[in-house]
C-alpha cells in the first residue's frame, strides 16, 4: 500500500448527474481510507454456512470489522434485528464468548425489547448478554467504540434508529477501533434508511427483507404453520468481495436460520424434510402428520 | 444575625416592630428553613475537609468528629481559627469550639468563654469551666429551664453540686442525662451526615484548581495513592467518590461503582473521565461548575471487599523487579513496579487471557456505567413466572446496593435472582456456561421430549391492540390491522393458551399464535379472556416480533 499509486477501483460514469459521482467518490475515499491493513489483529472470515452468501463475502463473515445492517422496508426491522442477532449467534458459538448489545431507547420501543427465552430460541444464549440502553444515537455510536476496544465480546451489536448521525467520519471510528483491537462490530439501522445513499466505510452491507418461511402443512389443510426463521440477504456493499464490485449486487438471497446448528442454510425453493427438521419448535410427530 | 444588626441594638426574638422601631430602615423578608437547612448541609459538607466525620446539629450548627485529625492543622486552635476564617471569607459567622464530649463542644460554641477545652483537662477544671454556663447549654426546653429558674437554678455548677434525686424526681431523668453527657460521663454519638470512607487519597492546594485536565491528572496521582493503601491491606473498592471542595464553600462529588473490587489507578481515573465527560453533556465548557476552583481533591472508598492478588500480576511484579535488577521485599509494595505490573498485562498463557479477559469486559462495563448511568447496563435475569412479559427482566448488571453474598435468598428463586449482583456480572462474564434454568425448564414442561414453546426476539413494551378478524370466534386470525397495515395471515401455530397464576384475578387468559403474513414478517399475537367464561368479547393483541 504504502509505494504504489493509489488507483480509483471504479471507473467514474460520464454523464452521471453530480450527486450521483459525489456519493460514489465519497464512497471511493472511504474505500481507500479504510484499505490500510489493520495494525492490530489479523481478519478472519467466519462461514455463515450459506454457500451462496459466503461465496460473496469471500469466505465469510469478516471479523475486525464493522457491518451494517439494513431493512429493506420499515417493516422489515425485525427482520434485520434478527438476522443480525443470528450473525452476532454465530460469531459467539465457538468459545461461547458474550456478546454486547447496544440499542437506543427509541428503537427499543418502536420494536419491543428484547426478550431472554426467545432470544435463546435464537441461538443466543441470554445470560451471557450485555444490555446496554442509551438515550440517544450519539451514546449508542460512544458506547459501541468504547464496547469494541474491549476484546472479550464475540460482536457488539448496536441498534440506531436515526441514522442521521452514522455518517463516514462515526462509522470509520468504529471501523479503526474493530480493526485496531481484532473485534467485530455489526450495526442494524433500525431507522428507515435508504442502502445505496448511506456513505460509510463499513466492510459491509447487509440489506434484510423477511421471507416467507418454509411452511410445513398442518394438519387438516388449513392454514400451514411457519417454519423457522428466513431472510432475504442483499448485499448491497462487500468491500472483499471480487473487485469490490460484484454481479449480483440486486440480488436477494434467501436463507434460513438453524438456531441449533447456529448456522445459515441456503432456502430452497421447495421446503425439505431435512430442512424443516432443524424449526424449533416442530416436534416430529407432528411433522409426520 | 450578622455583626452589624448586633451592633444596631438587635437581639433575637425581638418582635418585629420594635426592630423596625430600633432600626427603621430593617430590610426584612420572610425566613426560607428550606434553604438555610440546605445551606446548613452545604456547611456541613464542606466541613468533611477537616475530618471525613462531619454531622448536621440542625438547626444551626456542625459537628466534626476531630480525633486525630487537629494536628493536620496545627493544632486545635490553629483548625479552630483556620475553620472560622475559611467561613467568614464565604461570608458566615460562625463559632468554633472544641472539647472531648458533643455536648461540652455545642455548649462552649454557644455560652463558653474558653474556645477550646484542654483534652487532658482534669474533672476540677472540667467542673470549673463548664459549671459558669448557663442551664441553657444543657439543651433544655425552655418550660424545664424557667421551673429551673424559679427553683433558684441557673448554672451548670448549680446542678453539679447539689444531691441529684431529688432535682431528678422534680424535673425528670432528662437533666441529669444531659449532665452526664456533658461532663464525659455517658458517651453520645454523632451520627455523621457520609459514613468515614475506608481509606482515602487528598491533595491540598494553595492556588484553587480550574482547569478539567488538572483535575483529571490530580485525581489520577491520587487514585495511585489510593491503589497502594488498597493493596496493602488486600482490598478493592466497589464504591468511589471524589469530592472537590471549592473555594466558595460548595462541595462537588462525583461517584462510580465497579463492577468487581477495583484498584488498578488508570482505570480508576478513566472512570471519573468518563463521569466528568457524562457533565459536560449537561455543560459542554464547565462540565464541573468550577466557579472559582477546588482547593481540595479527595478520592475516597466508600466501599471496599476483599480482592486477592492475581498470579498473573505476581508474575509481572517479578518481571518488574528483575528488568530493574532489584529484589522486591516481602510487604513491601514499591509503586513503580505495582503501575508497571498493572500497565503491562502480559497475555502470554491461557490463564492470564483467561484473566485479562473477563477484567476487559468488567472495566468496559464499569465505563458504560460510569458515562451512561448503572440503570443503563443491563443483564437479563429470568423470572420464576410463565406469565410472558414477568418471565425475564433487564436488570443492572451489577448494583453496589444489590443484596450481600451471604444474605439467604428467601424464598424459592431461580439462578440469578438470589445471587449477588457481583456473582451474575461474573456470570455473564466468564466464559464457563451456565444456562439459566429457566429456559431448561421451559423444555421440561412442554408437551413432547424435545419440544419449546415458541417465542419472540422481542417483546413489545405493552401488549398493543390489534384488530382481527378470525374465522371462527376462538380460531386462529385470517387477517389483522397492527399500526395501521393490514397483514394476511399465511401461516399460522398455536394456540398456546397462557393462563395467569391462580393468585392473579384481574388478568385473563391469553390464547397466543405464531403468525406469519404473506410477506414473511412473523408475529406473536394473542386474544385475551376465553369465550363464554371469560369474556363475551374477547380482544386481540399483538405482542412480540419474531426475526
């Protein structure tokens, strides 16, 4: 890094109008600013365990480094918590390492708190969970520099409604204190935000919509029961990704959450026996039914 | 009243005309005893810079506990005049005495000639000084002190020379009471307005500190101090306050709990930053209202417990020692070497990571704490109910007032409710498991070996009213209206009928369903009261969100 050239890894399109090129050059500096090898810990990549998600993120799950999580429509926030939960379940899974959630008062709220039996449905365990409120955005952004400077915690999670002031200059203080002390920051834009116009320098973007779980038909034929829990996963922005740039960029992948393996699955069209095995709450009888 | 209504002929208890005819320009206004009480404690306070045992003596005086603490300044005398003049410069007149019992203190403050009463003063002279004071510095009321007065009594060596049963049977136990406790016979406590810490650091300046940075360097030297005195004697401090006396008599304190016993300086000093940062929310360029600045700095612990030393800080004293080729004495705690100990960790073995760990997460809770509010850090701790919203709590993580570890727990309680806080803070902390037992008892109890009752990531603060629509009217929704957006029901589980304890009569009993809408969003909705015995309409909620 340090000898050769800087080289802009996108070309600027011409007659794109101005906002357009600026958010792009903006996002372009952020690229460059936060390409400097971290000085503390190496990055690892944590499979997710859906091959077509890992695939993109070029192995997996960047540790030492900060993620964002969007929804895809208001609606859609729980969807978002709870694929970023899962994300932090998985990160915490191998040395059951605590995990720190930081949420604002006001998403709180909006979206209920959380709550310990079905988080432990989730694959989290509760009691090793560090609950942190805060009165406002610019606390929980404080709170969750000061949380990744420790390195004990498996994620911090922060949760921020008004994404007003999550800006480049907030998110690349996270960014340098993840890579600093080797830890992994995720943050769920609880708020409605708009993927394409925020400017960050985070490692990556996820956009959440939920998705129709894989529905085991109950008995009688009525309405089916849901399944365990699904998203559609965009990834709007990987900064490991090939190039930087990557095909699919429109793409919703769906994936299931199996809170007892903590690990994603690729959904399948067509829900699978085995699949709806791993629900949490289908006993196998009435599955047979 | 002041020197200069003394001088214009005004006394108390002067009615109020003839004040104004001694002086008819009086400015008068009405008493405020809430604000002079709150002054007389402001005093009081400030007065814990003398003695860290300092009482109200409502309605209009101070009492310092003094032992072994006059010589700091020079004598009694010298704090005697030191203390008055301190006043006087803040504008109060105040009188000063000393002795070896309250109640010969309050008495010579009031009536006594002799400021200062010699503490090896024999019984002869204690007789002689305070038998010239009136009765009324025995704090008699003022109906006891006129009988007295008509039956001829009218000093202190009245009473002390005369038989004492018959003036008791006359005019009560109360007098001789009070003579006693005023001649050292009977012991009187003061009942101090703070607890004496169990150690303390100060600094004393000549010039009143302003700056923040300074404040913040002083209380950094001074939590070195206070880390020796700790380790020496095996101790950390659960509870710490600063307080800065200002120059004009105000005293601020700032305090931090920890989340375990705490002695390491740095983090010590980054906890108060953070405290000091917390008021600079409130005012950004004089976070703590410095006026004309402290003169006075003072890091006590309040609350302290036992904490061994680590191996792991053992083996880095030693390593301390050696790099600087000196032998470190048994009991001999050298401060260079403590600070180096405890600046570099080294992370070498399983067991000090291990160790450096679970202090990581403590010191960053003790720094959410500290900016945040203790309410603010929370762990979440199960309930001994099934009813949904009791079932689990968000508690403080760590409480320096939570219940001590050997108090029995009453009462049938799940893990982490009879615990300590400290224990549970441990628990989320260190790395062994521990599932709570009330998630395995919730497999236990539902139907089928392996099966658990569905419930959300989240759980709305209150349940909030929905409009459905169902089928039949106890089946399951068709559709619903929640926060004004109407959801098609897709697919749908339950119900799982929820009663309330059979102690609780005015809740009703919930049926709840898993919903999921046709976008794939899932809900936890319920319809209260059961039809026919229950409720003839029955409502429905929503209540939680699933991911």
């Amino acid at each position: 890094m340090a000898g050769e050239p800087l080289r802009l890894r996108q070309t600027l399109p011409h007659g794109s109008d101005l906002a357009e090129r600026l958010s792009l050059l903006r996002r372009e500096m952020a690229g460059i600013a936060a390409a400097a090898p971290p000085a503390g810990a190496a990055q690892a990549h944590v499979p997710l365990g859906a091959a077509g998600l890992d695939r993109l993120l070029a192995g997996g799950l960047a540790t030492a480094a900060l993620h964002e999580i969007t929804a895809a429509a208001p609606g859609d926030a729980p969807a978002a918590a709870g694929f970023a939960l899962a994300m932090a379940a998985r990160l915490a899974a191998p040395r059951n390492a605590p995990l720190v959630w930081i949420g604002e008062d006001f998403a709180g709220r909006e979206q209920g708190a959380l709550y310990g039996p079905g988080l432990a449905l989730h694959g989290i365990d509760p009691a090793r969970l560090v609950l942190v409120h805060t009165a406002n955005a610019k606390d929980a952004l404080w709170a969750m520099e000061e949380a990744l400077k420790c390195r004990t915690p498996a994620a911090v999670i922060g949760e921020i409604f008004s994404a007003k002031l999550y800006d480049l200059t907030a998110s690349r203080r996270l960014v340098l204190a993840a890579q600093k002390h080797g830890t992994t920051g995720l943050i769920c834009l609880a708020g409605p935000v708009c993927a394409e116009a925020l400017s960050s320098s985070a490692e990556t973007r996820f956009e959440i919509r939920a998705r129709p779980s894989a529905q085991l038909a109950s008995a009688g034929g009525r309405t089916p029961l849901p399944g365990p829990a699904a998203f559609d996963v965009r990834l709007a922005k990987a900064r490991a990704g090939p190039a930087g740039f990557f095909p699919d960029r429109e793409k919703f992948h769906p994936v299931l959450w199996s809170h007892r393996e903590v690990l994603f699955r690729d959904a399948l069209s067509l829900p699978l026996a085995a699949v709806a095995g791993d629900g949490p709450d289908q006993p196998p009888r009435r599955r047979r039914a | 009243m002041n020197r200069a209504a003394a001088a214009r002929g005004l006394r108390p208890g002067l009615a109020l005309a003839d004040a104004r005819a001694i002086l008819p320009d009086l400015h008068c206004c009405a008493a405020d005893a809430a604000a002079e009480a709150a002054t007389l404690a402001n005093i009081a306070d400030w007065c814990r810079r003398f003695t860290p045992l300092a009482a109200l003596d409502a309605p209009d005086g101070a009492m310092l506990d003094i032992t072994g603490a006059a010589h700091l300044f020079g004598g009694e005398a010298k704090l005697c005049e030191e203390i008055e003049a301190r006043l006087e410069a803040q504008g109060f007149a105040a009188r000063t005495a000393i002795a070896a019992t309250p109640e010969a203190a309050w008495a010579l403050a009031r009536f006594g000639e002799a400021r200062v009463m010699p503490e090896e003063a024999s019984e002869e002279d204690l007789r002689r000084h305070l038998g010239a004071l009136p009765l009324a510095a025995l704090r008699l009321d003022e109906k006891m002190l006129a009988e007295l007065a008509q039956a001829g009594l009218r000093r202190i060596g009245d009473l002390i020379l005369r038989p004492r049963a018959p003036l008791a049977a006359r005019f009560g136990k109360q007098l001789f009471v009070r003579l006693d406790a005023l001649l050292g016979h009977a012991k009187t406590p003061i009942t101090p307005r703070f607890e004496a810490p169990a150690y303390l650091a100060e600094r004393r300046f000549a010039e009143p500190i302003v700056q923040r940075e300074t404040i913040e360097a002083t209380i950094l030297g001074l939590a070195r101090e206070l880390s020796l005195l700790l380790a020496r004697h095996g101790e950390g401090a659960r509870q710490l306050d600063v307080s800065l006396f200002g120059v004009d008599g105000r005293v601020r304190h700032l305090r931090a709990g920890t989340s375990r016993p705490l002695r390491d300086p740095a983090v010590i000093a980054r906890l108060f930053r953070e405290k000091i940062e917390a008021a600079g929310n409130i005012d950004e360029r004089d976070p703590l209202d410095a006026g004309f600045g402290f003169d006075l700095v003072r890091l006590s612990a309040e609350e302290t417990e036992r904490r061994d030393e680590e191996q792991a800080h053992w083996l880095a004293l030693d390593h301390a020692a050696i790099g600087r080729n000196r032998p470190v004495a048994d009991n001999v705690i050298d401060s260079k070497s403590m600070e180096r100990a405890y600046c570099e960790k080294p992370a070498s073995t399983f067991s000090q990571r291990a160790l450096t760990a679970q202090d990581d997460l403590a010191d960053l809770v003790d720094r959410l704490g500290a900016r945040l509010g203790l309410r603010r850090v929370l762990r979440l701790d199960l309930a001994d109910t099934h009813w949904p919203e009791f079932a689990v709590a968000a508690v403080p993580l760590y409480d320096h007032r939570s219940p001590h570890p050997e108090e029995p727990s009453k009462g049938r309680r799940l893990e982490g409710r009879g615990r300590p806080n400290g224990q549970a803070c441990e628990d989320a902390l260190h790395p062994s498991r521990r599932p709570l037992r009330g998630l395995l008892r919730m497999r236990a109890t539902a139907s089928g070996e392996r099966e658990l009752s569905p419930r959300p990531i989240r759980l709305l603060e209150k349940p909030e009213p929905i409009e459905a629509i169902a089928s039949v009217p106890d089946g399951p929704p068709v559709r619903f209206r929640w926060r004004r957006v109407l959801h098609e029901v897709a697919a749908i589980e339950g119900p799982e009928r929820i009663a309330p304890e059979w102690w609780k009569h005015d809740a009703l009993t919930r049926d709840y369903f898993r919903a999921e809408d046709a976008e794939g969003r899932r809900f936890w909705l319920f319809r209260e009261g059961l039809y026919e015995t229950g409720t003839a309409r029955p409502r429905w909620f929503l209540h939680g969100l699933f991911a």
